[in-house]
C-alpha cells in the first residue's frame, strides 16, 4: 500500500474543485466542501472517482497517512 502526501493531495484537490467551480460548474462546489472534511481515505476515494493519479502524490513509506 503506497503512502499518500494527504496535505498535498487536500490542496490539489481543492484546487481542482474550486477551479472548476468558478468556471462553469457551480456543483463542484459541493465537492470542496466533501474534500475539506475529508479524511484521508475519503480524499483517496474522492482522488479516484475524479481521475486522479494518486502516484504523483506518493511519499516513503514511513511518512503520512497512507490510502
């Protein structure tokens, strides 16, 4: 099981959301609310439906909380 950067993934996520909120797609918004409270096996499974890949987000083994 890969461990997974979930500060970094967070900020990603909100990024892509709230990017996506502002651009057309207002029901995104929804999604940013989800990914902020979010933990982090909930902001792996949000990651996964929205296409990400969760390997740019990969640290050691020994670090942060994994998916």
């Amino acid at each position: 099981m890969a461990q997974i950067d979930i500060d970094a993934l967070r900020a990603y996520l909100l990024d892509y959301c709230g990017t996506a909120a502002f651009s057309g797609f207002p029901a995104a918004l929804l999604d940013v609310v989800d990914i902020e409270r979010a933990s982090g096996h909930e902001l792996c499974r949000i990651a996964e439906r929205l296409g990400v890949d969760l390997r740019r987000f990969a640290v050691d083994e020994d670090k942060g909380e994994g998916c």
